[in-house]
C-alpha cells in the first residue's frame, strides 16, 4: 500500500535562479547567433536545407517530448499502468517508420516546404487549402494544451510564489505569466533564427530532458512499492 505524503511548497535558491537565467540567455543566444545567417527565406523556413540529418532527428524526437508528454503520459501511466506505453509502441513508432521510410523522399523529392505545398503539388489548391487549415487548428490546439499544461505545473510546484509576493503581484499571474514568458521566448529566438534557432534549440531540450528524466526514471522505481513493478 502506498504511502502519501503531503506535498511540500519549493522554493528557489539564488543558483536556482542564476541557472534559469542561463539558460534562456542561452537560448535567445542561439537565435540571436543564427540571425546573421538568414538571408533568405529558403534560410528562415527550411534551414537552407542544410541541417544534418541525425540533427533533426534529435530535434523531432525532442519535439516529442514536451509537456503533453512528459505530463500527460506520465498522468496516464498513474492512471493505466503499462497500457500507456502501447501508445508508442502500437501507435507512434510505426507511424514515424512509415513516414520516415515512405513518405519522405517524397517530399525531399518534391522541394515542397511543407505538407500542404506538396499536397497542392500533388492534387490541388483546395486539397493543400483543407490540409492547412485542418493542420493550423490542430497546432493551435496542440501548443494551447501544451503551454496551459507548463503554466499549470509551474503554479503547483508554487516555487513563483514568493518572488510574487514580494513584488505585490497576485498569485493567479502565476499562470499566466508561465503562459506569456514561454510564448515570448519561443516567438523571439525564432524571429531571429527561424528554422535552425527552432532545430538548435529542440537538440539542447533534448539533452536537458534526458538528463532530467533518467534520475527521475531511476527514483520512481526505487520508491514503487512492493508488487507494483
């Protein structure tokens, strides 16, 4: 039987601080480094295609693992046991084999930017017209669940807390000033470096997740209790 313990407020130390600082500095760095290097738009959207391969490899897999992933999945593992990991193992990694193996050498082939650019290659301009819309809406609603899922977990944790009081500021900004800070940091290091700040940035993420993920892994299953493995 599992024993439950009362969550304890965090608070954040000066080096806490210091590392987070770091940190975005570093990534807006990296935006502001590539901007030299976008000259056209050839260079802004597609990196001048000239991103190697098992970068944007890393950089795919670290777009997989944002906070719908590392929240949601770990939610429904709490909830579902093992199931969850047939969503991957089922799902996602055949999927991503079809595209990688088929589909794309299409589209490499192609020089199409995008899906919806070889769609209207392919077919039509109102089939590549349905697809942009259709996959707009679902960007929208996939970044949406994702930063209110950040700002959400940046709330509980309640380590914003007391630079909040200090600063006379209600704590129900804590949520949305999780939502606006992200949003603003992602549009300016990709203002400035476009594609490859994007790509850049997703292979340090990668790093910085696994890194924090794997002792996470480790501790979990050192607590689980008796019969639960």
């Amino acid at each position: 039987m599992l024993r439950l313990r009362r969550c304890e407020r965090m608070g954040l130390t000066t080096i806490d601080w210091v590392i987070m600082a770091v940190y975005f500095a570093f990534v807006l760095g990296i935006g502001a480094a590539l901007q030299r290097y976008m000259k056209t738009s050839a260079d802004f959207f597609l990196a001048g295609r000239s991103i190697p391969a098992w970068v944007c490899g890393l950089a795919f897999i670290s777009a997989n693992l944002g906070a719908q992933e590392v929240i949601g999945m770990g939610a429904s593992g709490a909830k579902y046991g093992i199931l969850t990991s047939h969503f991957y193992w089922i799902g996602a990694i055949p999927a991503m084999v079809f595209v990688g193996v088929f589909m794309m050498p299409f589209y490499y082939g192609s020089r199409a930017r995008s899906v919806p650019e070889y769609l209207r290659l392919r077919f039509d301009e109102k089939t590549r017209g349905l697809n942009a819309i259709s996959f707009a809406t679902m960007t929208i609603f996939s970044s949406g669940i994702s930063m209110y899922a950040m700002a959400k977990l940046i709330q509980t944790l309640h380590f914003l807390d007391a630079p909040f009081r200090r600063f006379g500021i209600p704590q129900a900004w804590i949520f949305h000033t999780g939502i606006i800070v992200s949003a603003l940091v992602v549009l300016t290091y990709i203002y400035l470096g476009g594609l490859t700040s994007a790509i850049y940035n997703e292979v340090l993420q990668f790093f910085l997740i696994v890194a924090g993920l794997i002792p996470l892994v480790w501790l979990g299953l050192k607590n689980v209790g008796a019969g639960l493995v």
